[in-house]
C-alpha cells in the first residue's frame, strides 16, 4: 500500500508530483543495498520553480515580474524554495499603478525585494505550517504564518493553491501580495 497524498482538484500537470512509493531497496554501483525514503517520488520533477508554476497559468504576473527583477537564474537553481506566490488576481488588487511602478528598470531592487519576500529557503509543504508563527524569507524578513482550520495565511496573503510541485520547490499560490514596508 503506497502512501496518500492529500490532493487539491488540479491540472493533471501537478499529478506525477504527488505519486509517492513505499520504501525500497535499491543496489548502488558499490554493490550496496540503500534504502530509498518512504516519501520519495516514483518520478523526478522534471521542471524547475518557474517552468511548473508558468504552466499552472496563475502565476503569469509573479514570472514576468521574476525576469525583469532578473531573479530567474536564482530560481532555476537548486533551491529548495518554499515558493508563496501570489496569484495573477492578487497582483490585479494591487493599488493602481503599484505595478507598473515596480516593473520600471530604476525600482528592479524594489521588485527583488518584494520577490525574495515570498520565498522560503527551505521545502515546506502545507502540513508542516502549524508548527510555526513565521518563517524567515530568503531576503532575512521574518513572515507571519498561521494555519488556523485547514486554512494558512502567509504574511496578509492566504493560501489558495496549496503544494504545488516541481523539482527544486513547493509553490502555494497566495491570494495576496505582501508588500514590504517601506
């Protein structure tokens, strides 16, 4: 009996990142007999933070805002992130303007700084949030968490698009954009 992953109805696309696989035994090239986690995936993610969460089509604003905020090799990179992306509706309830703001060249340290204050430099699914009052960004920021009935809210935003897979993060798409305060 393999384990059960709890899943949201979602594109099939995040589908071969929840199988998981019992422990095995595997031989290594020494001739050793290693044995595999309980939690292991049966397949690699194939795709990176920002490939999974283009494909999602929720996250269009959060990837364009990562190229011009030149951040796209450092996501592409190994991580693991713990990935608190806003959702295109969330970046649309911006005050007008806000963004178009961020994206001018002269406030890319700006967009950086909001970006970076949505990651976690650790994977953390959902489950694992109750353990915690915040969580520190990859930007040093402590971030307010709360998981309160199933329900988690990081910083102002809650989570609405919970353990999204890909090779090198967790995404949970947020309904809000934490803006630093400046």
């Amino acid at each position: 009996m393999g384990d059960t992953a709890q899943t949201v109805d979602r594109p099939a696309l995040r589908e071969p990142y929840l199988r998981r696989t019992q422990m095995t035994s595997t031989t290594t090239a020494a001739g050793t007999s290693a044995a595999s986690s309980p939690l292991a995936m049966t397949e690699t993610a194939p795709k990176k933070l920002l490939e999974v969460a283009a494909a999602e089509g929720s996250f269009a604003i959060f990837c364009e805002a990562v190229e011009r905020a030149g951040m796209t090799e450092f996501l592409n990179g190994n991580g693991p992130f713990t990935a608190f992306i806003p959702t295109d509706a969330a970046f649309g309830e911006l005050p007008e303007g806000t963004l178009a703001s961020l994206f001018l060249p002269e406030n890319k340290a700006r967009l950086n700084d909001l970006l970076n204050g949505h990651l976690i430099p650790k994977r953390k699914t959902v489950v694992e949030f109750e353990r915690w009052d915040a969580l520190k960004t990859v930007n040093g920021r402590n971030v307010a968490i709360q998981s309160l009935d199933k329900q988690v809210s990081f910083g102002v935003g809650k989570v609405v698009l919970p353990n999204i897979y890909s090779s090198n993060a967790v995404i949970h798409g947020i309904d809000r954009v934490n803006l630093p305060a400046n």
